[in-house]
C-alpha cells in the first residue's frame, strides 16, 4: 500500500462531504493513540498539499481513568502540539459512576462543544475510521436500532464534527504510522474485553468475519452508507414541510391530530422522532416509547397525556402538543399583575396595553353586540383593574369561561395563561371571548378602554 492511498482516500472523504472550506480554525482531537496521531498527521499533509491554509489546533480530553498514564497520555499530546507548533486545548474531567464508555462520550461532545460555541475552533475532526464504523453498526444491530441507528457515525454532524478517515481501515492506520515513523500511546484499556465495545471488536467481529463473511467489514460500513442516504432523505423531505406542519407554542410544538393520523406509519415515526431531536430532549427514544406516542395519536376520540423518553405529549381537541420533560414552568399556572389605564404590562407570552380611546359614531355598531370585542367603557369601571390568568369559577356573560373552552375547542395548554382583565371578582374581558355585556360601550359612553394584546412585540 502506498501512502498516498491514504492520504487520496481521506483527501476523497473530506470533499465528498465539504468538511472543510479554506481558512478554518480546525480542531482535532488527539487522545494520543494511534488513530487520531495517524488523522493529525493526514490532515497537516493534506493542507500543504491542497492549499487550503487551515488553522490548526490540538484538542485532548483527559478522562483521568487510568491515573499517571492518562497524565502521561495528556502530556505525550501536549508536546506533540508544541513540537508542530500547534494551539492546544485540554480539559480534565471526572467521570460519574455507570456506564464509563458512554459517559466518555458524553464530555468529549461537551468539551468539543463548548470549543466550537466559544469561537475557538469551527469545526473539531475526530479519528473514527471505517473499522470503528462497522463496530458501531454491529454493537448498534446487536442492541437494537432502527434506521437511524444503522447511519452510524456521520461523516459531519450539526455539532461541527468531521470525520475524515471513514474510509480508512485500521489497518490502513496503523501501515501508515509505521511507513511514516509516527509515535503514539497504547492504551491498554482498549484490549480489555469486559468493555463492550473492545469485546465486539476483539472477539465477536473476527468471529463473524470468519465464520460468515470475510468482507464483514465492508458490509457494515456499507450499510451504514445505505442508512445515511435515507436519513438524508428523510431529513430533507420533513424539513421541507416542518413551517406548514407544525407551529411553536409555549417551548413545544404543535401539530393537529388528522394530520398526524393520515401519515402512514413510517412517516408518523419519523415525525415524532423529529419533535424528539428539534426540543433537544435529554433522554433518548426508542422504538416502543415512539410507539406508545403514535397510541395516544391514533385514538380516535379524547384527550390524552404521555411522558416517555424525555417528551411531555398532550392530546387536546384537534391538536398533539409535543413539549421536552420539565420544559414547562409549573409556578405560572396563576398569575396576577395590576393594570391601569394607559399602561401597558408583560405577561406570560406577551404583552397587553389598556389604551384610552374616545367614542365614535360608529361604537354601537362595532361593538356593542360584537363577540370578541376589546372596548371597554371606562365610565363603568373603576382604576383597581387587573389583569390575570384565568381561573376556575371564572364567568363572561354569565357563561363558564371553561365551558367557553370546550365550545371553542381551545386546547388545554393554551388555556394555562389565558389572560382576564377582571375588577375584583368580576371578569371585564377575557381573550377570543372579548368584553362582557355589561361593561361594554353604550350610545352615551364618552371614554373607552381598548384590551390590546402584543404576542413578539406584535398586535393580536
């Protein structure tokens, strides 16, 4: 094998997905071993060879697991920075008890991007290679997975992360150390097969390769190819209908219930996954919780709740809110704010003025048998005027407020903040539902009060 396969392939990988444009501040990361040396080396080569006149800068992670070697490990990748006169970042972390490998990942996906959203580094390139591809599909298949599952480890991702020797094996890797005369850290935790993942690499995937199929390898990686392509797809294909399917309320997203239940299963699937990904949920879901979502949507009448994998879903009505756990506030269920007029006042999602304005001749026309009416006559009312959430017991016009919902189908969490303007007990407006009868203008009324409601620093 000659080196400049290697540096052709990765050369390949790096324009077939645009990972880098001239001029970037990139990040890699280098944990000492053998792969990101080899991907630190590659890359420099490849900047002098295609001009690109990237910044370079090393990025390591200290985990702190295995004592004085992850010291010499950080140490080692310290001068090899200063030795090619690079920028150095490095953190030191604890890791919290469970699962050791997964939380790894966890503070690696931190520190990268806590470096990117501090404008330290664009983008950050990691040494995952195609043999690690293959594993994680394998280790992903034997766990469980659906299609997304399958894509693997993505040549970009929306954190800015690029990996640049996907089409590399890792014998590749480590020919190319040797020919070049690179130094590295042997890790020998990476040989202990009670880790699940040195267990599939060591063991299980040379079994299978042997026994099955000698070009394992290639198949996974291949698959994971085929995977990617269809997430893209799908990506692209929700993407273009997200404004005119859904809408934002409240931190959540809305989305009407005879839409959802004319999808067809795949695209039903698909949408709830992507409610999950677009409200940053921290738990993560899978295929029987999607499911027990798409139960609640597919009922054919009544109201509904579910939490499951980090999403809070609400059936009301016509409509499925989809809102991340803990995400609502539960201390703004009541709240109350004194208004005058003249002034105007924030409340939960807005704001509302209460502008003085002077009759007209056209008054009684417009609003005195009007629904929805938002003049007030203010000869009737008092100063003490406040301006609230709804309460149980509220009445407009001698009719339950709630029963006001139920007519107009007005779905449970928009009714959490539903703002009154009430005179003591007394309800004087009330949005959709206007003023009620008896403090609305009258033929003689000289001085009226106009409800005005401001959602994004606009009129509603």
């Amino acid at each position: 094998m000659r080196i400049v396969s290697v540096l052709d392939q990765v050369a390949g990988t790096i324009f077939r997905y645009s990972m880098v444009r001239p001029g970037i501040r990139l990040g890699v990361a280098v944990s000492g071993g053998i792969d990101s040396v080899c991907l630190l080396d590659i890359l420099r080569r490849l900047d002098a060879r295609e001009g690109w006149g990237l910044e370079f800068a090393v990025i390591h992670l200290n985990h702190q697991l295995r004592a004085e070697q992850s010291d010499s490990d950080e140490q080692f990748v310290r001068e090899l920075a200063a030795g090619a006169d690079l920028g150095f970042y490095c953190e030191r972390v604890t890791l919290p008890p469970g699962n050791i490998e997964g939380q790894g990942r966890e503070a690696r996906r931190r520190f990268f991007a806590a470096l990117v959203a501090d404008g330290k580094v664009d983008a950050v390139a990691t040494g995952h290679t195609r043999s690690d591809q293959a594993e994680t599909v394998l280790f992903r298949v034997l766990r469980g997975t659906g299609l997304t599952g399958l894509a693997g480890i993505l040549p970009v991702t929306q954190e800015k992360l690029i990996r640049p020797l996907l089409a590399v094996k890792r014998p590749q890797v480590e020919e190319y150390a040797r020919a070049q005369g690179l130094l590295w850290r042997d890790d020998a935790s990476n040989a202990d097969t009670a880790l699940a993942r040195n267990s599939l690499r060591h063991l299980w995937l040379p079994q299978l390769s042997n026994a099955w199929n000698p070009r394992l390898e290639d198949a996974l990686a291949n698959l994971a190819e085929v995977a990617q392509a269809e997430e893209e797809h799908w990506n692209l294909y929700l993407s273009s209908r997200w404004p005119q399917w859904t809408s934002h309320y409240g931190g959540g997203l809305v989305m009407g219930i005879r839409l959802l239940q004319a999808m067809d299963l795949a695209t039903q699937r698909r949408v709830i996954r992507r409610c999950h990904g677009d409200l940053n949920c921290q738990s993560g879901l899978g295929l029987e919780q999607v499911d027990a979502i798409r139960e609640l949507v597919e009922r054919k009448t009544g109201d509904g709740r579910i939490q499951t994998g980090g999403l809070d879903v609400m059936r009301s009505f016509d409509w499925v809110r989809f809102i991340a756990v803990g995400a609502t506030d539960p201390g703004s269920r009541f709240w109350s704010l004194l208004i005058r007029a003249g002034e105007r006042v924030p409340i939960p999602g807005g704001e509302v003025e209460l502008a003085v304005v002077r009759t007209t001749e056209s008054v009684e026309a417009e609003c005195l048998y009007n629904e929805g009416s938002r003049l007030l006559d203010a000869s009737a009312i008092g100063e003490a005027l406040e301006i609230r959430s709804w309460r149980p017991g509220d009445r407009l016009n001698g009719q339950k407020v709630k029963q006001r919902f139920q007519e107009a189908r007005i779905p449970l969490w928009q009714r959490r903040d539903w703002p009154v303007l009430a005179a003591g007990d007394e309800v004087l407006w009330t949005r959709t539902f206007g003023v009620d009868e008896r403090w609305r203008p009258r033929k003689t009324s000289m001085k009226l009060l106009e409800v005005r409601e401001f959602r994004d620093g606009t009129p509603s």
